[in-house]
C-alpha cells in the first residue's frame, strides 16, 4: 500500500525580513559605511566582514541596488527593535477618520432641521466629519438653489465647530456637501467631561473627611446647665 499523501495547504503570506546581513551577503564587494556613518570607500565583502565582527557587530546590505551593494556596520538586533517601537508609535497616534452621513429634503421643517442641526454638532464634536446629503423628488430638482441654500444655511448654523471641506455638489438627484470638524469642535464637550470629573473628585474628597459635627439638639449640656436645671425641679 502506498502511503496516504498528506494535504498540500496553501501557502500563507509571512512578512519575512528580507534584509541580508553577515554571511548571507554574497557579493564579491560592498561600499563600507562606519557605524557612526563614516564613508570607509568599496572594500571586498569578506573585509567588511571582518570589520564589522572585529566590533562585534553586523555587516548589513543598505541598498543591495547600487553597483556595487552598500553595506552598513551596525548592531542589526538593536536598530530591529528601534524600528519596531517607531511603527507602534506611529500606528498608536494615526487618527482615524469617521464620516458620518445626514440626509435631508429641500423642504424639511423647523423641527425636523433644527434635529438633524443637533445631530450634525454632534458628530462634528466628535471630530467626524459629516456628509449632508439633499435628496431632491420630483419636480424639486428643477430647483436646486433651494437644496443649495439650505445646505450653506446648515454650515452657517454650525460654523463655530465645522467647516466646509467640500462645497455643495449636485450629483444626479441628490446634492452633497461634507463638513469637517474645525479645532474648536469637542473642545466645549471635553471641558464639561473634565469639570464633571473635577467635581467627582470633590465629593469623593469631601466623604474621605471628617463626619460633620452633630445637630445642636444631639449635643450634651454643660455639668453646671444639669445641676440648675435640677435645682429648679426640687421644691
């Protein structure tokens, strides 16, 4: 019996460091870079080698392109490590960008504008940025100033935290407009976080204190107050 193949399993992309160093740089000769980036001229790539080994470093092919390949001396293990913690950084305070969509007629009323308002403040507090969107019907698309006029109307109501990033556009039956939030947006919103904050903090201090003193009526007279006071009952 032959023996039962296993499976092939595809193959998985692996972010594997293709950078070569040491031994595995198989050129005849480098350009030679010093470890404190002094240029030391072309050297043959055993003699680069032992350099870099005679400072207990590494010897690391920088741009395998050139002719010929430019090597660097360095301690290839440390300048991994810094490279990694300069990504997660950058990864760690990259924003990122929400787009939040409200839609409205050209004839929407008081209330129902003055609520999508909220709504659009709100997002643009949340620093999002805010695609409002004129849905035309009918014959209202033969009148798109109307849908135009509105729309400037909104980013004039909300310019204190947005501002118009994309100017009113018509596409087919719809027009579009998009906001997006201004320096000032969310600064109202985290002040009021920090004082509730601040306030917590208050109260919690004031319960770590003291107990408050007993109401008059719960406190003992004076020995003197006692024994008047039982004179008069006497007869």
């Amino acid at each position: 019996m032959r023996p039962r193949r296993r499976p092939i399993e595809p193959s998985r992309p692996v972010n594997r460091d293709t950078t070569r160093i040491n031994d595995a740089i198989r050129v005849p000769r480098v350009r030679l870079i010093d470890d404190d980036g002094a240029q030391l001229g072309i050297k043959t790539t055993d003699e680069a080698r032992d350099y870099a080994y005679g400072k207990n470093l590494d010897l690391v092919e920088v741009a395998a392109q050139a002719d010929p390949p430019v090597a660097k001396i360095m301690d290839y293990g440390k300048y991994r490590y810094e490279q990694e913690q300069k990504a997660k950084q950058a990864r760690k305070h990259q924003s990122q960008i929400h787009v939040k969509e409200i839609k409205l007629r050209p004839k929407i009323g008081v209330h129902d504008y003055n609520t999508k308002k909220g709504h659009v403040e709100r997002f643009l507090n949340q620093r999002a940025k805010v695609k409002v969107t004129i849905m035309f019907r009918g014959r209202e698309t033969s009148h798109p100033e109307r849908g135009r006029d509105l729309l400037l109307r909104l980013a004039d109501d909300v310019k204190d935290v947005g501002l118009i990033e994309s100017q009113p556009l018509l596409d087919g039956r719809n027009m579009v407009m998009v906001l997006a939030p201004t320096k000032n947006a969310g600064v109202k919103r985290d002040a009021e976080a920090e004082d509730a904050q601040r306030r917590e903090e208050a109260v919690q201090g004031d319960r770590g204190g003291q107990d408050p003193p007993p109401p008059d009526h719960a406190q003992p007279q004076p020995r003197a107050q006692v024994v008047e006071a039982e004179a008069e009952v006497r007869p």
